[in-house]
C-alpha cells in the first residue's frame, strides 16, 4: 500500500512539474499569454508541495527518484499533449530512469 501511495504521488508531482512547465513554455513561446503563464507558475508551486507527502523523508532520495517518473513523465507528455512520437532510444532511455527510480526508492534497506 505504501507504494502505491507513492508512485500516486510521483504521478500527481509529475502532472504538476511537467503540466506546469508546458503551461509556461504554451504562455511564452507559443505567445498565449500571461494567463497560461500564471496557471503554470502556480502549477509548479503545488509540484513543490506534493514531494512533503512521500513516505519516505529523506530530500536526496525523493528528489532522485523523481528524476525518473520527469523524464518518463515528460515524453508521456509531449506524446499526449504536442503529438511527439518518440523513438526507440526515447523510449529506452524513459525505461532505464523508470528502473532507476524503482531501486532509488524501493529497494529493500536494512533501516
């Protein structure tokens, strides 16, 4: 149950972070202007909060181990909302983070 609380919670940090930063990149780039750029803005403040949550309270590790939910999160992402299609070594390449994230986090300890 505990992981699964967890990875709920890298998903909803990933929606913020990676919701947000498009949101700017829409606002700024795509010249849609302050209001895209504001909703973003208060998108990745939420993200910020979301990590407090997680079980485990060590910083380093938590943050680690969403490095890889971002990246995998990230293409999902672009493939969803821009129409990215990734290639082979994207999708390689998301696996082995998502492997990494999962040893970051879930490997068994002794503490």
């Amino acid at each position: 149950m505990l992981v699964a609380r967890s990875i709920a919670l890298f998903v909803v940090a990933a929606l913020f972070e990676i919701g947000g930063a498009w949101l700017v990149w829409q606002g700024a780039r795509e010249h849609r202007g302050w209001l895209w750029i504001g909703a973003g803005v208060i998108a990745l403040g939420l993200y910020g909060f979301v990590a407090t949550f997680q079980p485990d309270a060590h910083f380093g590790r938590i943050l680690a181990a969403y490095g890889g939910i971002f990246v995998a999160g990230s293409i999902a992402w672009g493939m969803v909302a821009d129409g990215y299609r990734p290639d082979r070594f994207d999708v390689i390449g998301a696996l082995v983070c998502l492997a990494g994230m999962a040893v970051i986090m879930y490997a068994p300890r002794g503490n």
